[in-house]
C-alpha cells in the first residue's frame, strides 16, 4: 500500500544526511550485495550454455520473481513487524529501512571523488575513480571524457538511486522499494544483450524497464527544472538513447549544463557508437561541479513533491 510522503521524505532526508557508512559497510555488506550474490548464483546455476534458448529465458523470468518476490516478502514482513511497536518507533524503523534503497548521499560522494582529482589535475586519479561508477574503459580518457563518464553516470543514477526508489517506495511501501532495488540490481547484472545473457537477462531488463518507465520521467522533469535549457533538450534528444528511460535525465543533465554528452565509448576494448545528448561543448571539470549542483537542486524538488504530498495526506 502507500507510504505515507512525510515517512518517505524523512528517509530520504536520513539518506542523504548519513547515507550507509563505510564503517558499517565493512561489517555489513549493503543489502543489494546480498541480492547480487543471489542473482549471480542463480545465473551460474541456471544460464549454461547447453540448454536451450526458452529455457534460459524461463529461468531467468524465475530469477526475477524469486529475487524481486522475495524482497518484496522482505520488505511486506519488516512493515508488518514494525505495527507491533509503538507508532512513533516503527516510523523511525521504516525511514531507516527505507533510506537504505535510497543512493543520495553514496552518489553525490562518488561524483564528488571523480571531480576533486580532476580539478587537482590529477588525471590518473580521476580515472580510477569514474572507472568505479561506468562500466566503460576508463584508462585513456582525458579531462572531457571524464568528465562527460561522471555527468552521464550522475544523471542515470539519479534515476535509479534517487527518483524511483523514491517512486516505488511512495507508491508501495517497503515491498514496492525492495522489490524495485532488486529488479534493478538483476538488470545491472544480467540484463545485457550480449549472447551470454541475452535470453536470460531478457526478464530482467524488460521488468526493469517497465518500473522505470515513469520514475525516469520524472527524474528528467526534475532535472529539467533545476538548470536552464534542461527541458527543450530532454524533449529533442531522450529518445535518441538505446534505452526507453535512461536518456531522459540524461539529454535534461546535458541541456542544464550546455554541453554535450553521449557519443562514442570503448567497452572491453571495442568502441560503440552511441548517441549525443545536447549542442554543446564537451564537459570540463567545472561542468561536473555545476553538475553535482543541478543534482542537489534536483533532489531538492522531488523533496518538495513529497512535502507538498504529506500535506495532503489523510491524518
């Protein structure tokens, strides 16, 4: 069921403010990992080759259900062990549980650890540390291209950290929350379209394509509305990206800022060629940091929408 804006804001506003300390990560892997580590046996154990294409393909809509099932189970037994307590402690319970599926805070710092090599002049460093958000090559990227690999993965996973997880959390509690972290997480590892995986990552690209289908929109909206110039280009060039909602924030981020991102990229060694989002220049490093700032402002408006939301919520 929904969630109430005022609890949904208060778990975002507790992402954003501690996140998941690297401290406690050391003693306590992040949830997702738990879910990737699922999904990654399950796909040892069910994608060989020597079966046939249908079956992959039914096996991985199995994967699906079993790991976004079973979130959803997850997050349905923690709501309904959090009613058990006095209602003001199983609110601040579901804010942290919620605020776990949230990525504000880990994305901002992630950006952040690309852009101060960079602005260093410190190349080497800043490759190494874009090359731990992109699944691109990194190694011979200069200021531009490291710059446009942060922008580029500033504004998806403004999507996928912020924007829908906020989106399903709101629309369907806890279940809806964990249930869209782990579709995702599966997407990311197995819904590719290479041959390996292309029968049996086919589920989990398609269920993650649906639940983002209007979180996406929304994210670009609010990109659009935190920098000038966001909106005609979202319009114009979204639908040009290969993916039906990853170019919306990310033609919005490129016409915020006024340059040009997209274009071609080297993976594992073999350049494709993708499309441009926005007329301008390449990024530089001053780019990124306003990046970061149309980001926060960004974060800042779906926080608004949830305020306003609370206010209108029955009581």
């Amino acid at each position: 069921m929904p969630a109430d804006p005022l609890l949904v804001l208060a778990a975002a506003g507790l992402d954003a403010a501690v996140g998941y300390p690297d401290r406690l990560h050391r003693r306590l892997p992040h949830p997702v990992v738990w879910v990737g580590s699922a999904i990654s046996a399950l796909e040892r154990a069910w994608n060989r080759p020597d079966r046939t294409d249908a079956t992959r393909r039914a096996l991985g809509v199995a994967t699906v259900l079993l790991t976004g099932g079973g979130a959803a189970a997850l997050g349905w037994a923690l709501e309904w062990g959090f009613g058990f307590v006095s209602w003001p402690v199983g609110m601040v319970l579901t804010a942290v549980a919620g605020s776990i599926g949230l990525a504000q805070r880990s994305l901002y710092d992630h950006v952040l650890a690309v852009l101060r090599p960079l602005e260093a002049g410190d190349l080497s460093g800043a490759r190494r540390a874009v090359g731990m958000i992109v699944g691109r090559d990194t190694g011979s990227l200069d200021e531009a291209g490291v710059a446009a690999a942060a922008l580029e993965s500033l504004a998806e996973s403004f999507n996928d950290g912020v924007a829908a997880p906020l989106f399903w959390f709101a629309l369907a509690g806890l279940p809806g929350l964990f249930a869209y972290k782990a579709v995702n997480t599966a997407d990311s590892l197995i819904g590719h379209r290479e041959p390996r995986w292309r029968d049996f990552g086919w589920a989990a690209a398609r269920t993650d394509d649906l639940m983002n289908l209007i979180p996406a929109r929304l994210a670009g909206v609010a990109v659009a509305l935190a920098g000038p110039g966001g909106w005609r280009m979202m319009w114009r060039d979204a639908p040009k990206h290969a993916s039906p909602n990853a170019g919306w924030p990310e033609a919005a981020m490129a016409g915020a800022l006024g340059v040009r991102l997209g274009g071609p990229a080297s993976y594992d060694g073999e350049v494709q060629d993708r499309p441009a989002f926005g007329d301008g220049p390449e990024p530089t490093s001053a780019d990124l940091r306003r990046g970061l700032s149309v980001y926060v402002r960004a974060c800042g408006l779906l926080w608004a929408a949830l305020a306003i939301g609370a206010f209108a919520w029955p009581r």
